[in-house]
C-alpha cells in the first residue's frame, strides 16, 4: 500500500488558475475529446451501474451456495462462464455485486479526505507562522507511520464496518491531500486578489473560501481524482487484516482474500477475477484522472 | 462373544477393586461394547495384558489396542494415501506450526494454553499417562492406576524407568511438587479448570512411597485419569526441585530445568522456531530421528506452499479450507483423527429473541448438517446433536439424532411470534466466517435474518458476562472448542448454572442457561462409576438439551495433519500433540 | 547548506517528540485488558486480575510516558509483556531482516523503475508509453496477497526453483533466495509509482530548454540521457522510495505474513494483537523514527542534487 506524496509533488502544486468561462468550457470540450478520458469513462460507469443495479448485469444469486458446483473451471459449464468458487457461487456475479460495497466506500472516504485536506490546507497555506508549522510537524509524523499500521490499531478499537473504513481511509487522505493544498494557496496568497481583499477588511475565512478556494480548485480536483483511486486499493488491502465487510459478502477486497489459498490448488479464478476487475476499476479511475489533469496542466 | 471362559474372567475378576469390577460386569454381561469395554478398562487402571485377557476370555480373538505402557506414544491412527517405508535411522523432520500464543511464549507449563504451546510442550515434557488417538489410556510415567471403592481416590504406580535428563529418577516426591505447582491458585494456571472439574485440590496429591502417588478428591470422579494424562496438557512432570517455570523454555536450554521426554530443546526463538535434539540420558526407546524443527506460521496458505514446496516435511495441523491440495495427493501421508473438537452457537435462554425455547428448537432443525459438513469440511467431520456426548466418545447412552426439517422450523417460528433481525458474533477464524454466513443462511429461510459481526475482541466483549456483567454478551455466538478426552468439560463449564467465579462450573456458559435437572444430571453422570446410572444420566442429559436446545452443536471436525511420505511413525493426536518418538524419516 | 541542513534536523527533532507522544497516546487507549490478552478467552479472573497488577499495565499516564521516554532515549524500552524479555532482544532482529528486504527490493525496483520511466518517457504517447504505465498501474493495485502466491506457486511449487518462505539466514546465497520472491512481490507494488515519477521527471528534462540547447550543440544523445535526463528521473525517484520507506520498514504485514518473514510489519501486528504495549510502543516508534529520516536524508540529497531548492525557492 503506498502512500504518494512526495517533495516534488508538493513543489509543483502551484497551478494556473483558469478565470474565464470561456475558457472553461474549452477545456471541457477537449476533455470529452480524449480517448483516455472517453475509455476510463466507459469502464467507470460499467462499474458505477453495477453497483446501482448488479442484477441487471449478475446472472445468478450472489450468495446462493451449492456445494456440488464447487470449483467449476471457467467456460467449462453453461451459465456459469468465468466458473465458480469453493461454495459453488458464480464467480461473475459476485465480481459484478462486489463493486457496490467499494463504489459506496471509496468516493464517500474519499470527499471526507478532500473536505479535511481543503480545510487544513487553507488554513495552512493562508496564515502560515506558528499555526503551519505545528500542523505540518504533526502531519509528518502521523505519516512515518505505515498506513496498515494505523488501520490495525484502530481495528483493535473499532468495529470493522463501513463506517470505520470511510472514517479512517478520509483521516489517512486528509493530511496528504492537505499538503498539496497549502502548496498550491502559498502560491496563490501573494498575489494581487488576495491583497485587495485584505486591504478591503475581508475576513480570514471569507478570504480563504470565497477568494482563494475557487482558484485552487485544478488542484483539488487532481487529488480527489488520483486519491479515489487509491482508496479503492487501500480497501483491498485492509481487508487481510479483517476490516470492511463481513463474511459472504462479494466485496472484492473480502472475495480475493478469502480465495487466495485456492490458488495454491490450481484453482485461479475465484481471486484472480475480483482482483481484474478491481485493477480495471482503478485503471479506469486513473486515465479520467490522466485525462482531467492533462488538461488543467496546460 | 461365544463361549465365555468364566473361570478365567473370576480370576482376574478377584484380583481388581470394585469399580473395574463393574466394568468387567458390564462387558460380560453384553451391556458395554468392545470399543467401550477398552477404553473403560484403561481409564480404571486395567492393564492391557488383563484387557487383552479378559477380551480372550471372552471369546474375542482381535488384538486390542496397540498401546505400549513406557513410552509416549500408543495408538494407531488412520492414515490415508501415500505409501509407507521402513524405518531408518537418522534425518531431522521440519514441521510447520502456528507460534505460541503470549501465554504459551516461554513454554512454562503452568501457563500454556493453545495448541503451538502443547505440541511444544510435549516434545520434551511426559505426563503419567498419554490420551491415545482412540480415546484409551495408556501409561507413560505411570504404569498402573486404581480407584478405590468409590473412584474419590485413585492411587499410581510410577514407572520405575523413568528418568529425567539429568539421570535422576521421576519419583512420587516429583509428582507432588509438579502437581501441586498447578493447583496452586497463585500461579494462575491455564489447568485450574480441568483440575476443578477432576475435583483435585491443592493437598490432594501426596506421596504414598517413592513410586506411588496418591491423589485425595473431593468426591468420586470417574474419569479422573484423564485429568493427569496428556488431555490436560499443562501437566507434565518435573523434578520436585523446580522452583519457578517462567523461563522454561531458556532453562531447559541451559540445563537448569531437567525434564524426562526423548527430546530435548537446542534452541528457542519465541517468534521463529524452536530446534530440538535428542535426550542423550532417555529412559524409554531409543529416538530414531536425530533431529526434530518447528517453524511457526501465522498464515494458512504460506503453510501449505512451504510443505508443498518441501521447506517443511509435516505439518502438525491443517484445515480442509486451504489444504485441498494436500488431500488425495500422492506425495502426502494424511492422517485423519475424529475429534470432540467443536463450535458451540450458544442462543440466549434468560432474555432477548431467542428466549422461547421454540425459536431454538426451531434454528435446531433449520440447519442442514451433512450439506454444512460436505461445504465446510469436504465430509471430513462428524454430525453432532447440539450436545456433548460426541460421536468420538464412545457414549455411555445412544445419541438421539438431530432432525433437518425446514416446514417445521418455519411452523415454530410463526408460533413463537414470527421471525425478527439479531446480531450474530462469534471467532473469526478457522472456519468461523464460513460457518457465519451457512448459519445466516439457514435462519433466513425460517425468518430470523442474521447480521453477521464476527471480531477479535469476541471473547471480551460479547461471550459470557461471567467476568465482568458490563459487557454485551450477545444473543446468538459461535464459540470454538478444543478437544477432550471426556465430555465432562463441555458439560459443566458451558452448560451448568453458574453460581461464583470460583466454581467451576458454568463459567462459559454464553447461553446463560439454567436448569436445576441439567444440574443434577451432571452431577450424578460425573460422579458416577456405575455405569448404567452413568448412561441413564446421559440419557436425560440429552433429553433436556435436546428439548431445550441452549445451544447448537453441529459437528465434530476431524482433526487432519499431513507429512510427506518419507516420513513415517509420527503420531499426531486429536488435541494437538504430535508425537515423535517412534518417527522416522527417509 | 549548512543552515538548512540545521533547520531541518531540529524540525525532524520536534516531529520525533510528536511522534512520541502519538504512539504512546495510541497504545494507552488500546481496549481490552492485558491480562486477559495474554491468558486467554478460557482463564479465570482472578488470574487475569493478578497478572495485571504485576504487568503494571495501571498508573497515571504522564509518569507513565516520561518513565518509558527516559529509558527510549537510554536504549531500553522495557520488557515485552508477551516474551517477559526486554523488548530490544527483538527488535534489531526484525528490524534487520526488515531492511534486508527492503534493500533487495530497492535494487531490483529502482533501476527497473527509472529505466522503465525514461523508456516511457522516450516514447511518450506511443503504445510502449501506453502499456508501461497500464502495467504499471494494474500491477500496482492488484493486492500483494496475490502477485505473493502466484510467484510462489510458479517458482516455488511447480518450478521449485526457490523457496516459498522463511526467514533470511546463512550463507549469502541462502539469504538472497530466500529474498527474491518477496522483493519481487514489493516490486510490482512500487514498479508503477515509480516508473510514473521517473517518467514525470524524463519527461519534463527532455521539455527543457538545457536539452535542446544540448542536442542542438551537437552532444550525443547519449550523453544528453546520461547527464541531464536520468539525473532529472532521479530527482523524483529520490523523493518517492523516501516516502515509501515507513511502508518498506513496518507496512509489509501482508507480504511478510504471507513468506513467513519475520520482519517488523510481523512484529508489530503480533504486538497488537497480544496487546503487548512495550514491543508494539517500540517497534512503532523505531519505524516511524526512521522514516523520518529517510524523508530528511532524501531531502538533504535533493537539495544537494538541485541547486533551486538549495538556494531557497518556492517550495
């Protein structure tokens, strides 16, 4: 599990402001023009209506076992075309259930995450001094710690559901996303708009969110996009150490590590399918990413 | 049984106490049967000469079992696949096992209390009789036992062989002081409860001369023996001159502590391995194997790929769940043990939803057994009936059969008042998530919908409110158990009313059940040796938990190890030992 | 140089002491009794009541973290609850076979990833670039439980040509058997990151006006590569294994777990669970610690490599 912010990533946080809506709506145009942008939007809202609607796409009952059907190879048997698992559920109908569970969590952890990050970023950014540096001391030493650490000390507290998950994954973000933040609002707080306003008899907070935050926005944007598909990772991860869902569910996470002794019998298909289509699901989060970043970079 | 040597089966009759005498009746007389007369017979200090005599006698011509007395191995086990070679001497074996819990981190005998610490344990550690893979007794540094009259005192003859690694003998004065260390309540030992069930207190063990102990209970207790054999792991016998246990393992290395087993320890790495080698100065059969290694594991599969890969020739225990390649392949020795090993799914008797006996009665027959066994364990288990007298008991009453009827699960249901949603908690591991989500399926069909939480801190906070009536407890929990030699465990502490902390009694019971007639059922079964009152105890035993149903036990799960096939004469049992002193490898 | 070099060591110092004070906060509020953790679900109360007192798991906290700062600062950070020894007979050996892993997945991911980065970078927008960074990426999300048990099940199963598991010991080649497939397994994790900074920074050098102005002068390409485009792919690189160290060091549960390695992500989650406050506070702390500097020594060396940084610009 790998946590990406680094030096460099922070050194160029500062970002054009785009002003106009002319503009704006230019870039939005040649967003819709790239075949990156217009591939990850596909896959991405494959899985978004699965995750509304799984039983239009699932051809059987996700959790019906049938212990006689176990193990089924892929295309082998009618129906059941990429096989079954150890309790004989069809294996692509669980891949196909199991992107709720993520599709729920990760964008909610995710916008928690981007929420703190912007707040503390601001504040950061904005009144630098005492308050930045405390901060920034404490946000450094919150990340020497390795992220499934940290979610193992709070598994011993607190329950493993939802919740929790949503919880700790937007805390873990929070920081990170916080750091890119007051990079790109150091950058921005010297400049002419800004000092208008203070000589105005602004108040801080005024200055901060209806001055600074719009033009910070590229910013924000890149990181929810990159940060969400981090999450959905982390979530895969935290769930060997028994986070998130509860048994049977078809949770990608959850399936993967329940299946993975399988492999060691020849038997590929129950992990390797929830982990394609995880990798797919990230993929696609990625390229919208690429693509959004792409564009406001230039 | 045809013709009956009557005059035979007198003499030996003339020579034992009152209670084997009951035995030997019981088994003429047509009313215990062969399996059952064996295991009797050892439990009450018949020796196997006089058992195989007495089976002769008989008219019975098989050979009984093949327990050695000396020694700490006896007992076949069933093995499966794989071919077998002659033994040779020499080689070491590696084996995976988990690592010992933070009880069990130093081996001190007092405190260990997992299945990594026992089979540690007992590699250098004896006891004075050995639980055999088929439930009889055979003796290691004790060679015979007897009961009094009323089975409330039972006297042992130590081995005259036995020896510790420093050469001196194993003598009564041994006993006492190795005993006596348990029962003391200041040392906290993990075996305080199977003392308590044996009715052993501190005093109780004296020394009668230099090779017979003597052990005062509180009352009769007919199976005591099992209570100093290797089912109540903590016991193994040191010298008397054993001070303090903490750092057992580290003063077994050292040579300050001497124990009496064929190995002893080289070297101990709490969060790695442990490397034995032999006990150059053992009194019993000669080692074949010049080495012996454990490597702990905390995963499942990084087991199964290290013996698949040949890093390790055994492993001591492994489950059907992740070990599939390991069975029906022809590299592998699987040995394959029933075992009282079981979950209890306690439901609340004293409040909540499942209260009414009808909603219990009803999960009762909602659950399908032989689907759960085939899904779960591939088959290799053994049905229960939500009560304790297993299949691998060889029961002292028949065992009613737990019905599978869905229509009149469902009619009991909507009697009771219809179905309704609850929490399910229970163990997270081994096959608990699985058994979770079969339960939750099962209840679905009969209304009751399950939520599944299954977390670490079960055991603290939603088990029993025996130790602190704060915490939740829960209404309906998996709970896991171990294996014992006897049912008298699983009928008290989880069942029995529960009157003080001190008492052993009902202090696991998760169900919060209490039943006067239960009570005195148990207490007539376990102080019993007349057999036919022990059945009749059973007998109502089963009819009360069957009608009221506390909880359910669906299964027995066999205990499964594995070696290559190279590696012969290992004998695994059914608690966790893994016993190594007749193996051999080549 | 030297001013900064001094201003960032005391920082480091502060967020040290913060540290400090985070882990032990963590540790004191863990639920469940130590007692109960190390004795069992099955033993009686009373016993778990007196192991308590003995542990001293109570106390006012202050005192109780200036007792444990003082002897941190002396090397001695009491004595594991579990393993009733001091804690620091553990720690190095874990933490040793921590950083062998860790060293032998630097040497195969690290150059893997800057020429990976660069070749991308070299062929930006053609298929090569395309499929790098996809690989890269999905490599990087599938969950190390399984790249772990493919690699296991190819080479040390079937294959047979390495071991699936166990500690580092013995003979040099022993060690590094041992090593390949879990380093392996680090290295499709990390690959894709790293290669995507690499190529970040090949990218931007090649943009450079340094670059032109280089090729026009008639230097070789490769020489051009060699002196201003791999140094500018290294400059991010630096930054990043700096900031993947605190998950080299104590975040490898799963993979040590999964190889029966014995390193500190091992340590730290058997503390955890065992409740076992001195190792878990100690092991933390030592990986935390050293993260730390890992982030100051690459940045010490960024600032050395870059002279803008140095110089104090926008940062």
């Amino acid at each position: 599990m790998t946590d990406p912010i680094t030096q460099t990533e922070a050194a160029a946080g500062s970002v054009p402001a785009t002003s106009t809506r002319a503009v704006r709506r230019e870039l939005r145009r040649q967003l819709f023009r790239s075949k990156t942008f217009i591939i990850g939007s596909l896959i991405l809202l494959f899985w978004v209506f699965c995750a509304i609607a799984p039983g239009v796409v699932g051809t059987h009952d996700p959790s019906k076992q049938d212990p006689a059907s176990k193990w089924i190879h892929p295309f082998f048997k009618e129906g059941h075309w990429l096989g079954t698992d150890r309790f004989g559920r069809d294996v692509f109908t669980r891949a196909i259930y199991g992107a709720r569970e993520i599709m729920i969590i990760a964008p909610a952890s995710v916008i928690l995450g981007t929420a703190i990050g912007v707040v503390l970023g601001l504040a950061m950014g904005y009144f630098r001094g005492k308050l930045d540096d405390i901060i920034s001391r404490v946000i450094e030493a919150l990340m020497s710690l390795p992220v499934i650490l940290v979610a193992l000390l709070a598994l011993t507290s607190l329950s493993g559901g939802r919740l929790t998950i949503i919880l700790l994954i937007g805390f873990l973000f929070g920081p990170v996303i916080a750091r890119t933040i007051r990079a790109a609002v150091i950058t921005e707080r010297d400049l002419d708009y800004v000092r208008a306003a203070e000589l105005r008899g602004e108040r801080s907070w005024y200055i901060m969110f209806v001055e600074i935050l719009p033009n910070v926005f590229g910013p924000i944007v890149v990181e929810f996009t990159v940060r969400l598909g981090y999450a959905v990772f982390t979530m895969a991860g935290l769930a060997f150490i028994g986070f998130g869902t509860q048994p049977g569910s078809p949770d990608w996470g959850r399936t993967i590590f329940e299946e993975r002794s399988s492999l060691l019998s020849d038997v590929w298909w129950p992990s390797l399918v929830p982990a394609l289509a995880l990798a797919s699901l990230v993929v696609a989060i990625n390229l919208v990413a690429d693509a959004v970043q792409g564009l406001i970079d230039r | 049984m045809t013709k009956k040597d009557f005059r035979g089966i007198d003499s030996i009759r003339s020579t034992q106490g009152p209670i084997a005498n009951h035995v030997i009746d019981e088994f003429v007389a047509g009313r215990l049967s062969r399996r059952a007369f064996i295991r009797r017979g050892t439990i009450v200090g018949l020796s196997i000469p006089t058992i195989g005599a007495l089976l002769a006698a008989c008219g019975d011509d098989e050979p009984s079992t093949d327990g050695t007395t000396g020694g700490t191995t006896g007992g076949a086990t069933d093995t499966t696949t794989g071919g077998t070679t002659a033994p040779v001497a020499g080689g070491t074996i590696k084996a995976a096992g988990g690592a010992p819990s933070a009880a069990s981190a130093t081996l001190d005998p007092v405190l260990i209390n997992d299945g990594a610490g026992l089979t540690l344990l007992s590699q250098v550690g004896q006891f004075l009789v050995v639980s055999q893979s088929d439930l009889t007794l055979a003796g290691s540094l004790a060679t015979e036992w007897t009961p009094n009259d009323d089975g409330s005192e039972w006297t042992f003859k130590l081995n005259p062989a036995a020896t510790f690694s420093d050469g001196a003998p194993v003598t009564a004065a041994d006993v006492v002081a190795s005993i006596e260390r348990l029962l003391n309540p200041d040392n906290t030992s993990n075996s305080l409860s199977a003392f308590a069930t044996g009715k052993l207190s501190p005093g109780g063990v004296t020394v009668v001369d230099d090779g017979t102990v003597l052990f005062t209970l509180n009352g009769p207790m007919g199976n005591f023996p099992y209570i100093v054999s290797s089912d109540n792991y903590n016991s193994v016998i040191l010298p008397a001159s054993v001070g303090d246990t903490t750092n057992f393992a580290a003063d077994v290395i050292s040579g300050k502590i001497a124990t009496s087993g064929p190995w002893t320890i080289d070297s101990y790495d709490a969060t790695s391995g442990i490397k034995y080698k032999p006990n150059a100065k053992y009194w019993g059969t000669p080692l074949l194997l010049e080495g012996l290694e454990y490597i702990f594991y905390s995963d499942v599969a990084a087991q199964v790929a290290a013996f698949q890969s040949g890093e390790v020739d055994a492993l001591v225990k492994f489950e059907v769940s992740g070990g599939e390649s390991l069975l029906d392949n022809p590299d592998v020795t699987v040995y394959e043990l029933k075992s009282a090993n079981h979950r209890q799914i306690h439901m609340r008797t004293s409040e909540g939803p499942f209260a009414d006996k009808r909603i219990r009665q009803a999960m009762a027959m909602a659950v399908d057994r032989q689907t759960m066994i085939d899904g779960l364990f591939q088959g290799k288990a053994s049905i229960a009936n939500d009560t304790p007298f297993f299949d691998v008991f060889p029961s002292s009453g028949d065992r009613p059969a737990s019905t599978y009827d869905l229509d009149k699960a469902k009619a009991l249901v909507a009697e009771a008042g219809g179905g309704f949603d609850v929490t399910l908690y229970g163990i997270n591991y081994f096959e608990g998530p699985d058994l979770a989500v079969l339960l939750q399926n099962a209840a679905k069909e009969i209304g009751i919908n399950l939520t599944i939480e299954l977390r670490d801190d079960y055991y603290d906070n939603n088990w029993v409110r025996t130790y602190d009536p704060s915490v939740p407890g829960s209404d309906i929990g998996i709970t896991d158990y171990g294996h014992r030699g006897v049912p008298d465990v699983f009928l008290n502490a989880p069942l029995k009313s529960f009157k003080s902390v001190d008492d052993g009694a009902g202090v696991w019971n998760a169900a919060e059940f209490a039943n006067a007639d239960y009570d005195a059922a148990v207490d007539t079964y376990s102080s019993s040796s007349d057999l036919q009152s022990q059945k009749a105890a059973a007998a109502t035993i089963q009819s009360i938990l069957m009608d009221e149903v506390p909880m359910l036990i669906p299964y027995n799960i066999n205990y499964l190890a594995a070696t290559k096939t190279n590696v012969t004469g290992v004998v695994p049992t059914a608690m966790g030992h893994f016993f190594t002193d007749q193996a051999s490898k080549a | 140089m030297a001013r900064y070099v001094l201003r960032r060591l005391g920082l480091t110092a502060i967020t040290l002491f913060i540290l400090s004070i985070v882990v032990f906060a963590v540790s004191a509020v863990l639920p469940g009794s130590v007692g109960r953790a190390i004795l069992g679900p099955f033993a009686d109360e009373a016993s778990v009541v007196k192991l308590n007192q003995e542990l001293g798991v109570d106390g006012p906290l202050i005192s109780r973290y200036f007792d444990w700062i003082g002897g941190a600062l002396r090397g001695d950070f009491g004595n594991s609850y579990k393993f009733r020894a001091p804690v620091m007979d553990f720690i190095p050996t874990a933490l040793f076979s921590s950083l062998k892993l860790a060293a032998m997945t630097l040497i195969i991911v690290v150059p893997l990833g800057i020429i990976g980065g660069t070749y991308a970078a070299l062929r930006q927008g053609k298929a090569a670039d395309r499929f790098i960074t996809i690989a890269g990426l999905s490599l990087a999300v599938t969950p190390e439980f399984v790249v772990g048990i493919v690699l296991i099940l190819v080479f040390a199963v079937k294959l047979d040509w390495l071991p699936a598991g166990g500690s580092a010991r013995g003979s040099v080649v022993d060690q590094i058997k041992v090593l390949i497939l879990p380093a392996l397994t680090l290295t499709a994790v990390l690959f894709g990151y790293l290669s995507r900074m690499a190529r970040a920074g090949a990218i931007e050098a090649l943009a450079s006006d340094y670059t032109r102005t280089a090729t026009l002068k008639g230097l070789p390409r490769s020489t051009v590569l060699r002196r201003h485009v791999l140094r500018n792919s290294l400059l991010p690189t630096i930054a990043v294994i700096a900031s993947q160290m605190s998950y080299l060091l104590g975040g490898l549960l799963v993979t040590e777990t999964l190889f029966n390695y014995r390193g500190l992500g091992l340590l730290i989650s058997d503390a955890a669970g065992d409740r076992d406050v001195p190792m878990l506070m100690a092991a933390v702390f030592i990986v935390g610690a050293l993260a730390m500097l890992m982030t100051l020594l690459a940045d010490l060396l960024i600032a050395w490599l870059n002279p803008r940084v140095r110089l104090g610009g926008k940062q």
